[in-house]
C-alpha cells in the first residue's frame, strides 16, 4: 500500500504540482522554440514522454548495474548522455522502418530530443532521489506528460496570441515568456496538492 | 583578429542569452541569488571555453555525420570534471545549483557555439569566442539575479559573504514582491529583458533609417 500511495504522490507531483517546466525549469528550449502549433506541440510532447519513459529504465539498469558495481559513479553525467543519444537515435531507425507517418510528423524535432534538459534532468533526478526501478519509470512517463500537458496548453494560448495587439518589442520570445509566466502562476495554485 | 567585434557580439550584439535565446533553464532557474548567479557563469565560461578549444582542435578529424554526439562527449567530459571540483572545493554551491550542475551538458549555449563557431574556426578564434560568450551569458545572469534578489526578496548580494547570510537588506523586508523569487518571476524578469534588448537592438536602425 505504502508502494501505492509513493507513486500517486510521484505521478501528481509530476504532471501538476512540480511540473517540469513551470516549477523545475526543465526542458524550456523546446517549450518555447516547438510550441508555435497544436499539431508540432503535441507531438512533439509525445515523443518526450516515450523518451523520458525509457531513459529512466534504461539509465536505472546502466546506473545500478554497471556503473556502481564497476565504481564508477562519477562518471554518470557522460554515461547518460551517451545512452540518451543512442536511445534517441535508436527510436528514430525503428519510427523510420516501422512508423514513416509519425516519423515525418515529428521531423526535425526527434533528434533534437537528446539535448531536452528534462530527458537528462529526469534521468539525475532518479538518482538523486534514489528511486527504485518501478518509482523511476513512473516519474519518468509521468514527468513527461506534465511536459505534454504544458507544451499542449502553451501552444493552444500562442496560437490565439498572434490575434493580440501588443507592443512592437514584445515580439517572439518576451510575449511567449510572459504567457509562460502566467500560467507558472497558475500551475503554483497545485503546490498545495499534497499527499505525501 | 577582430576581438574586438567578438566582444560586442558576445556581449550585446549576439549575446547568447537574450539575442540568441539559448539556455534558457539554467538562466531561469539558479538566477534566485547573486552567489548562484556567478557560480554558474563561471562554470559556464570555463566549460564554454575549454570545449570550443578543443572541439576547434579536432575538428578536421570529427566525421561530419557523428559530430553532434562528438560535441556532447567533449562537453561531458569537461562538464564532470567542473562538476567534481565544484564539489570538491565549493560544496555549498553544489547543493543550490544541485542538478543543475551536470545539466551543463545540454546547455544549448555551449552545443550552440560548438556547432555554429568552433567547428568552422581556429582554435584562438574559439578560445575568445568562449570566454566572451560565456561573460555575456554571466553578465546576464548577474543582472537577472540583482533584479530578483532585489525586488523579490529586498537584498542584495546574497550568500557572498557565507553559505547563510541573506545578503544585505535594501528594501524593508514587508514590501518586497515575493513572488520573483518563486518560478514566475524567472519566467516574467527573462521576458521582460528580453524585450527591453530588442526595443534597445531595434532603435538605431530606426535612426539610421530616418537620417536618410
């Protein structure tokens, strides 16, 4: 039961209260360059929660199965990136071969995943943290779905700000920053969520 | 040799924060006090550096088709290595900065100028390529830092003097805006300069253009 209530508590604090891109300040360089359209927006977001979700098996595995044994610890930070990049270039043959239409949806913006800090972030995160294998998978799909739903949302309100009238300077990024900023304020309102 | 002209555009012109809009999550996230302001800069300049030198060394030798995963293995080695003596030496910085550290590594900043400058330029072109870029990404760093430190919490120049000390009360403390300090005001204060660089980018066109 402890078991259960753990990973509610990982799975809320993830997607809501400790979102990875409104309270942790992970993964902003696709938030704001990939949010200009729904479409882009959600798929790209889909593309990182598959990522995440299997970064975190895997790097759990390659932590506490090579890397400690081994005593290598300090060489975490090259480890995962390593393994993040092949991952993703992995993920990329097998969409190729398998899966052409979601492969040319997503384009461009699938090898760009290996440099999402919320891929590698979520990845330390476990360690810190010390999850076991379930908790690191679960807040790995989890934290990436608060992804799908920020960069969903946050696309859906840029695409209705191009009708706004403000001034010439807060043209592209400062607007979209702002918009963000918001909705932080917003997203805060689910820090008293708590279960834990 | 133009340094010159690397210099402005490192720090004005093409500064990687607020013209080119790269490392967004560092810059918002550690920006909460001048003291995590400058350990991440400093960090970023040496890391920045050492990496575009090297990568400018070998770059005759890298294939073109793995030159992305290339770039991340030189930046991660560096990136360990300054995080261990983070560690080492300065361990109260290591637990504000805390994952932040090793997420250097994917600091477009430093992908960026590895792509777009040390792969087509000498190794001393690099070398100041990398210290100037990293001053203007410091640079504003320190001025996100000051506006929130200041307006947020009331102080100035917080955890200099020691791992704990508050730094130095300007502003009464009842009548700061809290709110900055908290995630929001990463993301308004950002917005906010950002804006203000491009008003301030876009003026002298607009007077040369009048003159004529």
């Amino acid at each position: 039961m402890d078991q259960i209530y753990q990973l509610l508590a990982i799975m809320l604090g993830a997607i809501l209260a400790n979102n990875f891109i409104f309270s942790q300040f992970l993964g902003i360089c696709p938030f704001l360059g990939v949010s200009k359209k729904v479409d882009t927006a959600v798929g790209m977001g889909i593309a990182v929660t598959f990522v995440m979700g299997l970064a975190s098996a895997v790097c759990f595995l390659v932590n506490n199965y090579v890397l400690i044994p081994l005593g290598l610890g300090y060489m975490q930070t090259v480890a995962f990136i390593l393994v993040i990049a092949s991952l993703v270039q992995f993920i990329e043959m097998f969409l190729q071969k398998s899966m052409p239409s979601l492969y040319t949806a997503l384009g461009v913006y699938l090898p760009l995943i290996t440099t999402n800090c919320a891929v590698l972030g979520v990845v330390l995160l476990n360690v810190q943290n010390n999850y076991n294998f379930i908790s690191s998978v679960v807040y790995g799909i989890t934290g990436g779905l608060g992804f799908l739903l920020a960069i969903v949302l946050f696309a859906s309100i840029r695409e209705r700000l191009v009708f706004a009238d403000y001034p010439k300077c807060w043209d592209g990024f400062p607007i979209a920053l702002v918009t963000a900023g918001l909705m932080a304020l917003a997203f805060m309102g689910f820090s008293g969520l708590k279960i834990w | 040799m133009n340094l010159k002209k690397q210099f402005m555009e490192g720090l004005l012109t093409q500064n990687p924060v607020l013209v080119q809009v790269l490392g967004m999550c560092s810059t918002m996230a550690i920006t909460t006090s001048f003291f995590n302001g400058l350990g991440m800069g400093v960090a970023v300049i040496v890391i920045l550096t050492l990496s575009n030198v090297i990568i400018a060394a070998i770059r005759k030798i890298i294939p073109n088709k793995i030159r992305i995963a290339m770039f991340i293995v030189v930046i991660a080695g560096f990136v360990t290595c300054v995080d261990l003596l983070i560690q080492a030496f300065v361990p109260d910085l290591a637990s504000s900065l805390g994952v932040f550290i090793p997420l250097i590594v994917v600091n477009c900043i430093i992908l960026g100028r590895a792509e777009s400058f040390s792969y087509k330029n000498g190794v001393a072109a690099s070398f100041f390529d990398g210290i100037f870029q990293g001053i203007g990404y410091t640079v504003v760093l320190l001025i996100m830092c000051i506006i929130r430190e200041l307006l947020g919490a009331g102080t100035f120049g917080g955890g200099i003097l020691g791992p704990d000390a508050k730094g130095i009360q300007i502003i009464p403390s009842q009548f700061p805006a809290g709110m900055l300090t908290l995630p929001v005001g990463g993301f308004l204060v950002l917005g906010c300069l950002i804006a203000a660089m491009q008003w301030a980018l876009s003026r002298p066109k607009k007077n040369k253009e009048e003159s004529k």
